[in-house]
C-alpha cells in the first residue's frame, strides 16, 4: 500500500482559541509548507513566520515546526503550522495548502495512516479517540496506558503463545507418518492450558477497562413510588426525573450518564413495573423490561418499611435470572430506620434514603465494587467492546481446541480451532496475518524434507 497525496486539516477544535494549528501529512508537506511560510526550519525546531496564500496575500503569522518521515506520529513528513486560532485564519491556511497541492484529510485520517505506516495499531489508534472522549480522569488514564500499548502488548504476547501451539499442532499434522506423537506431548497440554488462563485472564481486564471507557449500565428497578426516580436525581446531582406521589408518573426510560467519583455509569429510570391498563404506561413498562435486558446491574429499589413484600418479590423473580442486583431499602428516614449494609441470600442491601442522602456514599462505593474498579488498577487500560468480543471469541475457540486435544488428539480440528482464535486474536490489533504463521512454520519445519 502506498500513500502518495499530502494530506492537511485543522488539528485544533473548532471555534476562537488563541492558537490554532493545521497539520500537513505526506511526501510534499514540507514543500506545500514552504510555499506558505517561506524557508522552513529545521526539523523539530520552530520558526516564526509569516504565512501567505496562493495569490501572496498574508494570513496570519505563527509558528512553523517540521517532522521528517519515518519518526512522525503518521510515518509521513509532517508539518504543523500554529497561527492564531480564529477559523478564517485555519480555514485559509487549509486552502492554501490545498491550492498548493494538498487535499483535505478524511475524518480519522492521521491515525489511520499512523497504522498504515504501522506507527500504531489498530489498538493505539482507537486509543486515540478515546483519550480525546474520555469522560473521567480514570477513563483517559486507561486510554493512554492502551495508547501506550499496554493492551497491545498483552495481545501479541498471547499471539505469540498462540503461534507457538500451532506450530507444534500443525507440526503433528505434518510429521504424522512419523512415530513421535506430538500430540501427547505433555508440554502441549500445559502450553494450551497457559494460553487460555491468559485470555481469561486478559477478558476480565479488557472487560473493567470496556467499563471504564463506556461506563457501567445500571438499571433501577423497583415497584411505582418506592423511590426510583428521588434516588436518579440524588445520584445525578440535579432534578432529571420527576418526582411525585402518584404511582406511575415515570412512563419512559431516562437514561442518565453519570461521574460517580470517577467512575462512568449509565443509569436508567424505567416506569415501575406493574401491569397496568393505561396504554401509555404499558409502553414504557415495555421499555424498561427492554432496558433491563441491556442492563449489567440491576439497582432494585423496595420500600424499607415493606422488608422485601410479595410485591417485591415477584419483580425480583422477573429480573433476568443472571443480572446482577443491589437491593436498596428505601425511605430510612420515613420509617426510623438507620442507614446500613448487609448481605442476605448472597446479595447486598442497603438501607438508605434518597430523600436524605443518608447511605448514599455506601452506594457509591458498593457500585465502584461491582463496576470492578474497587483499588483503581494502574494496570488498567482502555478497552473497547469490539476488543471484548475477539477476546470472547478467542477463548471460545481455545477452549474447543484444548478438548480436541485432551478428547483423542485430533489434530486437524484442534488446528482449524487454533487458527480460527489466532485469527480473532489478530483482529484486535490488526496486525496478525497468516503470513506470521507461514514465516514461523516455515523456518522452524524446513528440516530438509
Ligand atoms: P418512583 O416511582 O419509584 O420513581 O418513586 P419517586 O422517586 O417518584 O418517589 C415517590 C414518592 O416517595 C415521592 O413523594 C418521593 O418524594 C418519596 N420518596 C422517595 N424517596 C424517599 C425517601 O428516601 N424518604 C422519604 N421520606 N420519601 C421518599
Ligand atoms: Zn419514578
């Protein structure tokens, strides 16, 4: 593949700042630039100049500062030109460059050339994106550490480990007319079993750091009037749903996006659920139970006066069998009761009111807790579902081929299984292609036959 037009774009955010930069990328940004500024410096020192347009006519005056190819963010030649930061002034810096030859570069452009060039992977690059959207301080502390290939490394030690098998497994097909039996190679079983606690073990991060980046969805669940939408807007901060004392006042889905203490949460207000006759109710009774399928934790508010009643324990039941739950016991303050925490049936309660506040900072912590994040790991990075899932489906194809071996060595479909988990491995950086496994087979197999 190769890359031959110059790209430029407004590196800066939209809008007046005091500064703006426009960032030129490809074979013939220094000399696009030089048209623009006149003599450029040497690279990676900065000049003052004055930039001009196509017709001569001044801009703006700012700084210059050139990167030379191949140890540039994209690989390429880059140069950055600072100017003032109003968008007439950038604007017109873009169309200079363009007169002079560059085009505008397509959303995500940059990065996508950075893995192109093979600067980042595929990893790195969404990285990117996510440090610049993190919502929380712990959120774009993760995405650095996967900028800084964190994830990216446990990837390819694991591909590593990975290759390794395959080697040895399609090694087995291949000298199958011979009389060692690889296949009952005890370092192979250990070799297999070493990679899958690996991925389960990389699958559970992956999925705190998922969480961190796109937050834990958490669903409030509860009977009309027991307090749901009083304990959204303690949690928020701020008055979202509306409160009353008429059952079935909340009739859609709020959905809330929240920083509770540095840790991202999605909550969703659902219309209590009850059967009903109104129509309107119905639907949003619809609705919440839609919700509460997506939900990772369920939030389930009761009344503290009612200990759990029928009524309860029938909404209970429906939950979705393997959801997560916080009971919360409600309205402390309404029946005398102290705030506290227990653990009953292997759940935990907690006496709280919404109205007061009071327990509330033991709620906060108890979904740090579940969310994972309880000592913030400096280990963690970022992760994305899309991550999560190859991760699933590699250790999903692992596991089969760790039975083929231990069933009767079946050789072939234990490497068909390898090969489909290098592959979903592979896609989460981008990089892993069979012609990894062609180079290692290859070199390692090749003994004179
Ligand atoms: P939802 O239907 O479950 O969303 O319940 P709401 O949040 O709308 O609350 C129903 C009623 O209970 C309202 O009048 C609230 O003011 C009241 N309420 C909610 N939480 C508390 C609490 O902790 N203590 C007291 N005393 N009243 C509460
Ligand atoms: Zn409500």
């Amino acid at each position: 593949m190769s890359v031959t037009d110059t790209i430029v774009a407004i590196a800066t955010a939209a809008g007046r700042g005091a500064i703006g930069i426009v960032r030129l990328s490809g074979p013939q940004a220094f000399a696009i630039a030089e048209r623009i500024a006149g003599p450029l410096p040497a690279p990676r020192e900065a000049a003052l100049r004055a930039f001009r347009d196509a017709d001569g006519e001044g801009i703006d005056q700012g700084l210059v500062l050139c990167f030379a190819a191949p140890a540039t963010f994209t690989g390429e030649d880059v140069v950055e030109l600072q100017g003032h930061g109003g968008s007439v002034v950038l604007q017109s810096l873009v169309e200079a460059a363009c007169r002079h030859g560059a085009r505008v570069a397509r959303p995500g452009e940059f990065s996508e050339r950075a893995f192109l060039n093979d600067r980042i992977d595929l990893v790195q690059a969404e990285a990117i994106a996510d440090l610049i959207d993190a919502g929380t301080r712990d959120a774009a502390r993760a995405a650095r550490r996967s900028l800084d290939g964190a994830l990216s490394q446990r990837v390819r030690t694991l591909a590593a480990a990975l290759l390794e098998l395959r080697v040895h497994v399609e090694g087995a097909l291949d000298f199958s007319d011979e009389d060692i039996d690889w296949l009952a190679d005890r370092k192979l079983h250990a070799r297999v079993e070493t990679l899958r606690t690996g991925l389960q073990q990389l699958l559970a991060e992956a999925g705190r750091g998922r969480r961190l980046r796109d937050g834990l969805v958490v669903a409030l669940a509860g009977r009309p009037n027991v307090g749901k939408s009083t304990l959204l807007n303690r949690l928020a901060g701020a008055d979202v749903a509306i409160v009353t004392d008429i059952a079935g006042t909340t009739r859609d889905v709020l959905r809330e996006h929240l920083d509770l203490d540095g840790l991202p949460l999605t909550l969703i207000d659902t219309a209590g659920l009850r059967d009903t006759d109104d129509t309107v109710e119905r639907e949003g009774v619809r609705r919440a139970r839609a919700a509460l399928d997506r939900a990772e934790l369920a939030l389930f508010v009761s009344d503290a006066g009612a200990n759990l009643g029928t009524g309860d324990q029938a909404l209970l039941q429906s939950l979705r069998a393997d959801l997560p739950r916080l009971i919360v016991h409600n309205k402390c303050d309404l029946h005398g009761l102290a705030a506290a925490r227990e653990e009953r049936d292997g759940h935990v309660h907690l006496h709280l009111s919404a109205a007061t506040g009071d327990g509330i900072d033991r709620l906060v912590r108890e979904l740090h807790r579940v969310a994972g994040l309880g000592e913030r790991t400096q280990t963690t990075f970022s992760a994305r579902t899309r991550h999560v899932d190859a991760l699933r489906r590699t250790l999903g194809f692992v596991v089969d081929a760790e039975q083929r071996l231990h069933e009767g060595a079946n050789a072939e479909l234990a490497a068909e299984e390898l090969r489909l988990a290098h592959d979903a491995l592979g896609e989460i950086t981008g990089r892993v292609t069979s012609e990894d496994l062609l180079g290692a087979v290859f070199s390692r197999f090749c003994i004179g036959k």
